[in-house]
C-alpha cells in the first residue's frame, strides 16, 4: 500500500469473532470503490491488572491500531461488541487517547461511521452505535449511517439499523453473522469509502 494512497480504517474490537466478521465486510465493501483502500485494525484488551501488558502483535486478527493510523486515514469506521448498551472499555480506552488529534483537528471533515454485536436483538445495538457517533462528532467528523435505499434494513430478522450496521449473535455468542447483515456491512464500506474520496478535496483546500 503506498504511504499517500487514501485510505478509511476500519477499527474493531470483538471477542467472539462477530464483530471482527462484520470488520471484515465493511473493508471487503471499501475495497470495492476505486483509488481507496481499506486498512484493517483493532485494540488491545483492557486488564484489571495494572502488570499486565499485552504482547505487540496479537496472536490472530488484524494488528493493533496507532494513532497515526487515525491521523493519516480519509474515513472512519467503528466497530464494538455492545457492553450494556455501551461500546467495549477497550475501544473507548482507544478513543479516549485521541486528544492530540481533538486538539490539530486532524479528522475534522473525515466520514465515519458504526457497526456491532449484541447477544439479543434489544440489546442495546442502536444506543452502542450513538455512543461511537459521540467522539465522531467531538472530533469534528461526518457520520453516516445505512439509508434506507438498502432493502436489508427493512428485510432483516435480526441486525441492521439506519445508525449502522448490527449483528445479533445469540447468548452463547454462536449465531454466524447471516447474508442480510454481510450485505448491509459491505453496502455501509462501499458508502464510507465514497464519501472519503468526495470530501478528500474539500480537506486539501483548507
């Protein structure tokens, strides 16, 4: 990937793979659109003890995100498991590092946007996606969620939402995520990454 090609990060944190599949679709929907790449990154968990430090490269998945990568990136997309209608402490823990960026306004006018993971379809997938879209919109960035031009949204059993894509995977965190959902994921990417090559020349003018 050469250093001045555009790119949107794609961000993560999944502990039962769930999220880290609908990661993965979001990226596959980006790298559809033509001049933009996806760049595939996730976060450490967070550890009740203050000792232990976790290993540089994690053992599988995507490596773990800097802030450069935030920094450099054209657009945004967030993705957690829901902790009682919250994101998961270790993608705030991420976020709540970013005051560098807050302070050059370094992702002001950047498109971003939200997906996740719940047990149950009430299980707090819409009010998980608001608090990702809350330091989006402190950062300065433009979200966009799932319009309603995508059939999936209204079709779906189970995830999807004009907020972002979601994903119910069962209490025993065992349901796959279903064609309905990959969909929407891949249709969420294809929309984040057309955004960022729209507005990239809006962000040079300045």
């Amino acid at each position: 990937m050469s250093p001045t090609r555009p790119y949107v990060l794609v961000l993560y944190y999944s502990r039962s793979g769930a999220t880290r599949t609908l990661a993965e679709q979001v990226a596959a929907g980006v790298e559809e659109i033509a001049g933009v790449d996806a760049r595939l990154r996730t976060v450490p968990p967070v550890s009740t003890t203050c000792e232990a430090v976790a290993p540089d490269i994690p053992s599988e998945g995507a490596v773990y995100a800097t802030l450069e990568d935030l920094r450099q990136c054209d657009g945004l997309a967030l993705g957690s498991p829901t902790r009682f209608g919250n994101m998961a402490a270790p993608l705030k823990y991420f976020l709540d590092g970013t005051s560098e960026l807050w302070l050059n306004g370094a992702l002001i006018d950047k498109p971003a946007t939200a997906f996740t993971s719940t047990a149950s379809l009430h299980g707090g997938q819409e009010a998980t996606l608001l608090t990702m879209l809350i330091p989006m919109l402190h950062q300065g960035m433009v979200y966009a969620g799932v319009p309603y031009s995508e059939s999936g949204l209204v079709n779906t059993s189970s995830g999807g939402t004009p907020y972002g894509t979601s994903h119910v995977a069962g209490e025993r965190s065992d349901r796959s995520v279903d064609d309905i959902e990959r969909t929407l994921a891949r249709a969420q990417g294809r929309r984040l990454a057309r955004l960022a090559m729209a507005l990239r020349p809006l962000r040079e003018e300045k």
